[in-house]
C-alpha cells in the first residue's frame, strides 16, 4: 500500500522556522522525484519545491527561494522541507507528491502550516 504522510506543521510566528517531514512507503522511494506543493485558502496550488531521485538537483519557487530547503534520505524513505524566515503569505496545506517520469503518482495527504503572531 502507498503511503506518503507528511509531519511538522503547525503554528510559527512570521521570521520563524519549521521543517516538513514526509514518510514514504510502498514504493521504490528512491526512483521517484519528488515536490512539494501548497495551497492557500482560495488560491491555487503551488508549486513550493523539487528534487531529483538523488537529491542532487533541486528547483524553488521564487515566492521561497533563499528561505526554504528541500532535501531527501534515500536510506530512510524521507523527504524534507526546512523552512525558514517564515512569512504570513506562507500560510497553507503542504503537500508532498511522488513523481515518475511526468507523471505526478502518489499525493501526501497535507499538513496545515500557519504563520501569524
């Protein structure tokens, strides 16, 4: 059975950190890319973070980019999302999604990250 199931979020106040962990399992982990996607409140989903099977290439959107990490454990079947410098307009659902090829194949089911004083 597969399953993506992320962790961390929760409340941070604006200028603080939070890292996103997402557990894999039932697949081969280490053959698949991986992101993470968020979505606010009435807006459409975006496109946070990438990497590549072995954690050697990653992308940001510009909206993070200099503030949020993306990393992965091939030896723990875990993907990562440090985020730092935290910001208000941050504030959404966290998705992580397992990508083979073009194709996006397996979605986490989301933690809620909050910033605000």
């Amino acid at each position: 059975q597969v399953q993506l199931v992320e962790s961390g979020g929760g409340l941070a106040q604006p200028g603080g950190s939070l890292r996103l962990s997402c557990a894999a399992s039932g697949f081969m982990f280490s053959s698949y890319g991986m992101r993470w996607y968020r979505q606010a409140p009435g807006k459409e989903r975006e496109l946070v973070a990438t990497i590549d099977t072995t954690g050697g290439s990653t992308t940001y959107a510009d909206s993070v980019k200099g503030r949020f990490t993306i990393s992965r454990d091939n030896t723990k079947n875990a993907l990562y999302l440090q985020m730092n410098s935290l910001r208000p307009e941050d504030t959404a659902v966290y998705s992580c999604v397992a990508r083979l090829g073009i194709k996006e194949r397996y979605w986490g089911q989301g933690t809620q990250v909050t910033v605000s004083s």
